[in-house]
C-alpha cells in the first residue's frame, strides 16, 4: 500500500463529475500492419494480461482517508477485472470523422469510476469512411495519478 502525494491527490481532491482530472488520448492503427492482417479483441486482452505484472498501479486502486483527513492510498484491487478497463465499439454507418469524434467526446466526458483502478483502454471498429483510412482507433484514458505511479514519461 502506498500513499498518493501533493500534486497527485489535488487531482484526486478536485474531480467532479462536470471536471473530470483525467488525461485521454486517441491513436489511429492500421490493424493490416498485424500478424494475419486484423488483430481481435482477445487478441489485444491477451496483450494487456501479458504486460500487467509491469505496473502494480494498473491493478491497483484509490481509497480515500474518511473525512479526506489525509492522502489517499493505493491499494489492490481484489476484484480487478480487465474486460471493465479493456473495452470495444463499434461506429454505426457511415463510419466517419464526425462519428468518431463524438464517440471519443461521449467516452472522454465520462468521469472514471474511481472506485475501481483509474483506467480504461478503448478499441473503436468501423472507421470505414474517411479518405485515405482504414483502421481502428484505440482511445487511452488514464487518470494523470496512474500515469505517474507508473513512471509513465507522458505523464509530464
């Protein structure tokens, strides 16, 4: 168990439900650079499950001191469950920019549940009509306190 520090739990402290305090970011793929020419959903859950022991902090989530009288702590999440943070959409027809943007706005608006740990990964299908593209979009969306735990560099 670790403590959250100065910086890391102003965060925390002024999350609300309008001002959300994480970080998000949208990576488009060629899924046809992949072995086989597509990757699927197992495929990516099994790359995450590879890589978890890397980082107790993506396991790990925050549990505030009663009455705020201190920093909250890190703790592990017994009921961690991957497919919550690993998650998969799809874009109705006609598969373009707008509809991408406003699932990625509709996704980034939501606050994460800090009751679980501050992370989520989402892989978007069905970008088929925009010129010259062909692929999936993978939206990150971690809370700013998780990329630092974690000694992330993006994190600054």
């Amino acid at each position: 168990m670790r403590q959250l520090q100065g910086m890391d739990a102003s965060f925390v402290a002024l999350e609300t439900r309008t001002s959300p305090m994480h970080i998000g970011s949208l990576l488009i793929y060629n899924p046809a650079t992949a072995p086989g020419g597509f990757v699927r959903y197992k495929d990516i859950l099994r790359f995450f499950e590879s890589r978890m022991q890397l980082s107790k902090t993506m396991r790990q989530k925050l549990v505030r001191v009663p009455f705020d009288l201190d920093y909250p702590y890190w703790v592990e999440d017994k009921d961690f469950d991957l497919e919550y943070h690993v998650r998969h959409v799809a874009l109705p027809k006609p598969g373009d920019w707008r509809q991408l943007c406003i699932q990625a706005a509709r996704i980034f608006a939501r606050p994460l549940d800090l009751s679980r740990p501050p992370w989520e990964f989402t892989i978007v299908e069905g970008i088929d009509n925009v010129p010259g593209v062909n692929p999936a979009a993978m939206r990150w969306s971690p809370r700013s306190t998780t990329l630092q735990s974690t000694g992330c560099p993006a994190s600054t």
